[in-house]
C-alpha cells in the first residue's frame, strides 16, 4: 500500500471507531504497564482474611493503570476528531489541543489541582506536537511529505 491508500482507509473510519480504537489500544497499553509496574512494588504482608494479596494488587494495579491509559488515549483522540472536522484542516494544532485536554482533564483529575492539570496538558501538548512536527514529515529531493494536509477541505454543497 502506498501513501494514497493508507490516507483514503484512514478517511473513510468514523471518529467515533478512531475514539474507541485510542481507548482500546490505552487499556492494554495501560494494563501491560500497570503489571510492570506491580512488579516493581514489594508484596504485601499476608493477612488470615484476604487470599493471593499479591495477585490482587497486582490486578488493582493493572486496572487503574489500564482505566486511566484508556482515557487519556480516548479523550485525546476524540478531541483530536472534533478539532479536525470543526477546523476541516489535519495539523499539529489538533493533536496539540487534544494532548492539552487529555492531559489536563485525566492527569489534573487524578492530582486534583489545577497546577498539576496545567502542566500535564502542557506536557501532553508539547509532545504530541513534537511528534506531529518532527516525526511525521519526510523530505525527499526538494520535496517535503506530510502526512497530514496543509490546506482546508473545501466545504462540502448540500444541493
């Protein structure tokens, strides 16, 4: 497959599926680190009323780990879809405001402060447009690739 037809496939899915795809791929994502990270932790202490606490830590872990990847990854595409169809025009600005919400509204909740909010949006936003900017262009004989457009979409007639 050649560039063409990768960008038609990539049109022609609903945001909506491009949503539940980012929240997908954050719950396994998220579960896969959070039982990385519940091996880093020491065991608890066996207690006479709670059986494998280890296991049900490490399962808490991978859940919490996996709800929050899920969100980010959902709120982050979703709100990169709506930018995308209200500004009709695929940039670095998209995914920066969705970098900015999604970190800002998930990370700012969990810390439940507004510093930690601002500077979690920020983080995000800086990195998605790192990655936008830097990681997607491609140069080839005085030519330069981008994998999004550059113009906007003509608007559509209703006859």
């Amino acid at each position: 497959m050649d560039i063409e037809e990768l960008k038609k496939m990539e049109d022609e899915q609903s945001p909506v599926l491009k949503t539940i795809k980012g929240a997908t791929v954050g719950l396994v994502v998220g579960t896969v680190w959070g039982s990385i990270v519940a091996t880093w932790h020491d065991v608890p202490r066996v207690e006479r009323r709670v059986a494998l606490p280890g296991l049900i830590r490490t399962l808490k872990m991978m859940g919490n780990h996996g709800a929050t990847f899920a969100a980010i990854g959902g709120v982050f595409i979703g709100v990169e879809q709506v930018m995308q169809n209200a500004r009709m025009k695929r940039d670095f600005v998209n995914g920066a405001v969705g970098g900015f919400v999604a970190g800002a509204t998930i990370l700012g909740f969990k810390g439940r402060s507004i510093s930690t909010a601002l500077s979690a949006g920020a983080a995000f936003a800086a990195a998605s447009t790192s990655i936008d900017v830097v990681g997607f262009k491609k140069h080839d004989e005085h030519k330069e690739y981008y994998v999004y457009t550059r113009e906007k979409r003509p608007t559509p007639s209703v006859n």
